[in-house]
C-alpha cells in the first residue's frame, strides 16, 4: 500500500502564508494521520519542530524551497526532517531526538542546545553550532555530523554530545574548527579531520584517538554519508591517521592550572600604581582595604528593591475609573470573590453597565499579556458577575454638604465617591435617572438598572428641575455645587465662572463616552473634597510598569480563551503586584531573600550582607515587582 503524502505549500493567492498558519496546517495534516509531509517553503520558522501528535508512529518531513529559522526546533524522536537544499540559522534548536538532514550548507547556530537526536549537514555550517548542548546518560549524545567545516566560536559551552566534522571541501582550508572553538566546552567530544589554529586550552586538549572511538566514528560515518547521499566519499574519509579528537579537561587538569595568588597581585599591580608614588597616589585619598571579589553591602552597583504596589499594572493605567484589575484578580485567585466584586464600587457606581456591557475594556487592550501574543483575562466577564457586588461600608458623615445637579454617568459617579468619603450628598435630576444609559436595552439595560437600584440605596435623589435663578438657593444650603447637566450646563450656570464653591464635570465641559464620563465624576468628587477639607489637590497617579519587567514565559501561549472567572484570574500576571510564588527565594544565588508574614500579607525583603546585587531576583520575578536600582548609599 502506498503511503499518503501530504504537501503543503507556504504561499496562497500570492501571498506567504505566516510561520504561525504553516505550523497549524502541518499540526493538523499530523493529527489527520499522514505521516509523510512535503513542505513547499517560503522562508517560515520552526518547520518540523513538535509533531507530537504522531505519538511513536514515525514521520517523515521533507523540505523544499527556502526554509527559514529553527527548521527541526524542539523535534521529537519521531521525527525524520530532510532539507532538500541549504538551511537557516538554529536547524536542530532544543532538538530532543529528531533525525534532521541537510542538504547543503546551514546557518549559525546548528544544533544549539540540543540534548537528543541527530543533525547531518552536507556542506559547512556557520558560527556557533553545537553550542550548550548536553547529555542526559539515560539516552545517546546528541551527534552533529558536518562535511565541511564549521564556523567561528564552535562548541561554545559545550556539556555533552558528540560532532564530527569531516573537513571535506571546507571554506576555510586553513582552518576546519574556525575561530576560538571550544571556549567553555565541560563535556563531549569533537572528531574532526583537517588543519586548525588552536581550540581554547583553558577548556579542552586534543588526545590521540583510541580504537573504541576509532570503531564508532568508522561504523558511523557510512551512516552520515548514505544520509546525505555521499556514500563515494568513505574510502576519502575513512582515513584513521587523518582524524583527530579534542575532548573537554576535567575538574581536576582546570584546578592544576596555575593562578596568581590575590596577594601577588595586590603587591605588584594595585599598591604599585595606586599606592604612594604610584599614577594615582598622590592625588586620591580613598579607602584600598580589600573588598570581596563579588561585593555586597555598600559595595553593590545595584540593589534590589521589592517594589510591590509602586506601580501602576497597564490595565490599571489605561481605565478611565482606575479599577486596580490586577487586584480584583488576585483576590480570586485567593478564594475572596466577594471582595473581588465589591472592590469595583470603590471606583465606580457602575461596575457591571460599564464594565460588563460598554466600556471598550481599555484594560484589556492594554494587557501585557498582549505583548507576547497572549489573551488577556476576560474583563466584561468579571463586569457582569458584578451584578453581586455588595454595597461597601460607608464612613460616618463629616457634616459637609454638597449638591450635584445631573442624574448621568458623571454626575452620579461624583455624588457616590462623595458619599463614600462621609459627605452628604443629594442628586438633582428632573429625568430619568442615568442619563445616557436610558438608551440601553436587553442584559445591559437590566445590569443598568441593577446599578440605579444599589445608588438609590445610598444617594437621595431630588426630582425638582433647577434653573440658574435656583443656583444661588443652592450654595446657601449646600457647601458645594457640582453641575454635571450635560450639553445645557452652561445656560444653567447663567454665566457664573467654574470656581469654588462652584464645580462642573462630564460634558458641560467636553463631549465624553460614558467610562470617561465615570471617571471624571470620580475625579472631580476628589477635588470637591479636597476643597473641602482645606488640603492640595490628590497628586497624580503612580508611574506605570513597564511591560518588559513581567515575565510571560512561565503561561501557557496556547490558551485561547477562559471558561470561568478562576481561570482568567489565573492568567492575570498581576503586573507590580506579588503573587507570592517564591521563585526568587528559590532563585537567589546567596539565599539573601527572605519573606516577612504581616497580618494578612507579607513582604519580601534583601538582606544587605547577603545579597551581591546580581538581578536574579529581578530577572525571574514573573511580576515585576523586584527592581534593581543603583546603589545610592555613599561610596
């Protein structure tokens, strides 16, 4: 029975299909049950890579045309890739035993970091191939075969795995292992045959080549060379006196290397030129005691600072209201979905119309989730779920009264931030109250109505219409006046000027949407009370994070959306905010971190003896919070 063939062609209508769209058509011809895939390709990444799908079935994929990175990235023991032609940069990246043959030459970069499988490449390949691979015992080394020659900085920080390296027509003919080959090699081994101009001897020593490893490279380059079709070249190549092996040193021939002694050098290069009567001597009076080599204390550059809540998540940022998103998600995650729910009502009197039904969800727009392709949590549906929140504890009255003229968005979101800071408050509105939201039909309308019903709970509302003649009336009983009447507010201000005691909000300054409008009541309720009780105006809000500082490798990149609200919570990534994962007290090279247990929260600390200012911390906090900042203590 023939075996089904399954091509794939990276171009339609013209137009070259993206690296993202080619893995999902080969993902799906896999789980479709072909096993033999021919890949027309335009330049698209990663082809090869991941078909796990297959199981242990093999799979056969060839390539033609123009592959680009990472061809065979991540391959699986399953796999037989064939390049029908030269290859890009990264060909075998993170390979974990897929058989991988080029037919011609191949970037830089081959075989990076691979821990399994074979790479066979019928020419020469470009700087760095074989670089960090390593060798898990319960499996065979990862083997990079090469005709030719390789390029520059070879075998970098090589731990395990075998090359080989024929030396057969190579670019270089002076030269097969190019330039400074080896450097940091701890493990493996390197057959190669040709001329060189030295590997890194600090690393690795070339060693006569022993019968065993005489009987393997033999049995297993008629392997290599019938892959690559070049089966002629054996009696060429199967030359013992032409091959030669370099191997890594070991732990003991690196500590036999001599090292000059701190002291000596002290002596002979620091006090000579910094001493008296030295270059600088005379001219600098500082302290020259020894320091640690890796200092700590005040000797740090930088310094890590646990900056949990110094700054503002970009959902955060972006509301118009200042919903803390990130914060309602960790108390979901915490188990507290009450608490979730009802913390939106301390920024807005509508947390399931807007937030639920017509705000764009500037949060979600904003997520930095979205900066590595990820979807953000779903905001509208923690919006509607807000139709439970329970109404916050209202502080006892401060004796100050203020009146807002406007039943709509802005002025009902004036009247209860008000409210919510002890004043007394009352809503003149001779309509519908609501505003713009009168329009709103179905669910929104419902959720709207819902919002009314909890604001009526708090806000007493007044039905008489006021006109300019009634503003005076109102200052006399009222402390402030807050006009919030829309388009018409100027005639109901006669002409008046905005000051104290008078205030104004929403679109009796500027047209507005209806989260702007939220969220100007808000700001406005701040100045009002600030007015009020004789202080500045509120400052500003804090810097927001930035989104380079949050971490988002540690998610899934295949979620597509969430089912419940427990799962959006999890893929929040609490931006500036700690998860208390400990990942940094785990990750700290000098256990200088440790975490503090206040009430109900915590707080992470650096000890200054310990810690060497290196960033770790900083580097894996999937938050954001850790932050490394110049050690400003004097010197």
């Amino acid at each position: 029975m023939t075996e089904k063939v399954c091509r794939i062609v990276g171009m339609e209508n013209g137009r070259r299909l993206d690296s993202r769209v080619l893995e999902e058509k080969i993902q799906a011809a896999v789980a479709a049950g072909y096993r033999h895939l021919e890949i027309e390709a335009y330049g698209q990444h990663g082809i090869g890579g991941r078909l796990w799908r297959a199981g242990e079935e093999k799979i056969l994929v060839r390539i033609y045309g123009s592959p680009g990175q990472r061809v065979g990235a991540m391959g699986f023991p399953n796999t037989r890739i064939e390049v029908m032609g030269p290859a890009s940069d990264d060909v075998g990246w993170l390979n974990v035993g897929a058989e991988i043959i080029v037919h011609g030459h191949a970037a830089n970069g081959v075989g990076n970091a691979m821990a399994q499988g074979k790479i066979y490449v019928a020419g020469s390949i470009g700087a760095r191939g074989m670089t960090m691979t390593k060798h898990n015992p319960r499996f065979d080394p990862p083997e990079l075969w090469v005709l030719g020659s390789v390029g520059d900085y070879f075998a970098e920080f090589m731990a395990g795995g075998i090359a080989v390296i024929c030396g057969y027509q190579p670019q270089n003919p002076e030269n097969v292992l190019g330039f400074r080959p080896c450097v940091g090699m701890v493990g493996g081994k390197i057959f190669f045959r040709g001329p060189h101009q030295g590997i890194s001897q600090a690393d690795a020593r070339i060693v006569p080549l022993g019968d065993a490893d005489w009987e393997w490279l033999e049995a297993n380059l008629r392997r290599f060379l019938e892959n690559i079709q070049r089966p002629e070249l054996y009696p060429l190549l199967a030359r013992r006196e032409e091959w030669q092996l370099i191997v890594a040193l070991s732990p003991q021939e690196r500590r036999s290397r001599p090292r000059r002694p701190m002291s000596d050098f002290r002596e002979k290069v620091w006090d000579e030129e910094l001493g008296e009567g030295g270059l600088l001597g005379d001219l600098i009076k500082v302290e020259r005691q020894p320091i640690p080599v890796i200092a700590t204390g005040k000797w740090r550059r930088f310094v890590p600072v646990w900056a949990n809540h110094s700054y503002l998540p970009p959902c955060q940022a972006a509301c118009p209201t200042g919903i803390p998103v990130a914060e309602r998600w960790q108390l979901l995650r915490e188990g507290k979905k009450e608490e979730a729910l009802s913390l939106a009502l301390y920024f807005t009197p509508f947390p399931a119309t807007v937030c639920g039904y017509l705000c764009p969800n500037f949060c979600m727009r904003a997520c930095t989730r979205k900066v590595g392709g990820l979807v953000p949590p779903d905001m509208k549906q923690l919006g509607k779920e807000s139709l439970k929140a329970s109404l916050p504890p209202l502080p006892p009255p401060t004796g100050r009264r203020v009146a807002v003229v406007g039943g709509g968005p802005a002025g009902i979101a004036a009247a209860w931030h008000l409210r919510l800071m002890g004043h007394e408050v009352r809503i003149f509105e001779k309509g519908e109250l609501g505003g713009k939201l009168g329009h709103l039909k179905g669910e929104a309308r419902q959720a709207m109505e819902a919002d009314l019903a909890r604001v009526r709970q708090v806000l007493p509302i007044d039905h008489r219409e006021v006109q300019p003649e009634h503003l005076a009336e109102l200052l006399k009983e009222y402390e402030a006046v807050v006009v919030a009447t829309g388009k018409d507010g100027a005639s109901l201000l006669g002409g008046r000027k905005i000051e104290p005691p008078i205030f104004a909000v929403g679109e009796v300054l500027a047209p507005a949407g209806i989260p702007a409008l939220v969220g100007q009541g808000r700001q406005v309720a701040k100045i009002v009370a600030a007015w009020l009780s004789g202080s500045n105006p509120p400052e500003g809000p804090k810097p927001t994070l930035e989104l380079r500082r949050v971490k988002l490798a540690y998610f899934h990149p295949d979620r597509t959306g969430f089912c419940t609200l427990e799962e959006s919570a999890s893929a929040c990534a609490s931006c500036g905010i700690c998860r208390d994962c400990g990942i940094c007290l785990n990750i700290c090279p000098q256990q200088a971190i440790t975490r503090h247990q206040e009430g109900n929260g915590w707080r992470y600390e650096a000890d200054p003896q310990r810690c060497i200012g290196c960033g770790f911390c900083a580097d894996a906090c999937p938050c954001g919070v850790w932050e490394l900042r110049p050690n400003q203590e004097p010197v």
